[in-house]
C-alpha cells in the first residue's frame, strides 16, 4: 500500500483535517508527568490486535477469543495501536525509525504495510561517518492514539506526536525511565516506566 494510501485510509477513519497541529493544541500549560496509585486504564473491550514483546510478533484475538501471530515485515515490534474507525493498525519495532501502517481487512487480516511517520532521532546525518549508528534508533517501545486520530510514541527522546498525516507535532518529555505503556482515559495520558504509573492532563482527549 502506498504512503498516499495510507493517508487516505487514515482521513476516511475519522482524522479531521491533514493541517499543521503544534505541540501548543496537545498539552496543557503547566502540566507535567505526576506519579499515581492508579492503574494503566483499560477502557472497553480488549484490544483486537497486541504485541507479544516475548515473541516479537503482532498478534490478533480470533472469534473464539484466542490469539493467532499475524505475519508483518517488522523484525521486532514493540507496540501496536488502532485508529479510531477500525481501519487501521499502526505499529512500531524497537530497531526501525519509523511508525508502519497496515490496512485492516474484513476479516480481521492485514493488507501490506507501508512506512508512515518517521521517528526523529538522535543522529546526524550529516556526521554519519563519525555518528555510532546505534543513534540512528528512536527505540519506540509504546505507543498510542487520541480521539483526533493523532499518534504518540514513546522514544528514547521522549514522547513524538504526529498528525494524522504522519508529520511530527513536537516531542516532550517523557516520565523517567523506558516508557512501555501509553494510553489516554479522557484528557489524561497515562504511561508506564520502571513498573510505575504516571499521569498527565492534556488538551488532546483519548476516543469516546
């Protein structure tokens, strides 16, 4: 599937328009990440799609409630998240610099999938001789989206947020440590690092 068709796919999901959002449309002035005693929030039904870090494998929950691998071209994928409408699976693999998006089939299989946002990195490419190419790797290790269809990913430089076009909003910080959960209940993110729970209220809301 094409990078065209990809976007195209995502704006009949439900993106409302492919315009430049900032950083400033996302986060609430005075803000930052707060420890808390609740849990990551599970809202709704669980997910058809997962990713078994274990395994490295994008996994689907069949109609008998189990879940069978699904074959991608990712080697070792991290996290997985669902655009609102359904027709759609973004995923990430901690060695690749970029968000891939599958098309979603009737049958719950997944077409081909195409590079769709490109995670910003350490490493300068114009030093690329000199640059150790370990700094060429965003290491996403989870990811979400919000009720406007935009992605966040976290990184080894923190929180990337794209529009639903794929173009980057900005990066903030993210909470101390490897972040290996994201996820939205109402106008707070929540993330997990280090076996903890932090929470953060924002002007971007999580899916209805």
């Amino acid at each position: 599937m094409s990078r065209l068709s990809v976007v195209a796919v995502l704006l009949a999901a439900g993106a409302a328009t492919a315009q430049d959002m900032p950083l400033s449309e996302i986060l609430k002035p005075g803000e930052t990440w707060q420890p808390t005693s609740d849990d990551m929030p599970r809202i709704g039904l669980p997910p058809q799609y997962q990713v078994r870090t274990e395994l490295h494998r994008v996994v689907r929950r069949s109609g008998s409630g189990l879940f069978e691998e699904i074959e991608t071209p990712l080697n070792r994928p991290t996290s997985c998240a669902q655009v609102s409408g359904g027709s759609t699976l973004l995923v990430v693999d901690e060695a690749d610099r970029y968000v891939w998006a599958f098309q979603i089939k009737k049958d719950g299989s997944l077409g081909p999938g195409d590079r769709y946002c490109r995670l910003r990195v350490r490493g300068d490419q114009r030093r690329a001789k000199t640059t150790p190419e370990a700094a060429y790797r965003a290491d996403p290790s989870a990811m979400t989206v919000d009720g406007a269809n935009r992605i966040y990913v976290a990184t080894n430089l923190g929180i990337q947020a794209f529009d639903p076009t794929g173009r980057l909003c900005g990066v903030f910080t993210a909470p101390p440590g490897r972040v290996t959960e994201l996820a939205f209940d109402g106008d707070r993110l929540f993330a997990k690092a280090r076996g903890k729970v932090y929470v953060r209220k924002m002007l971007a809301e999580g899916e209805k």
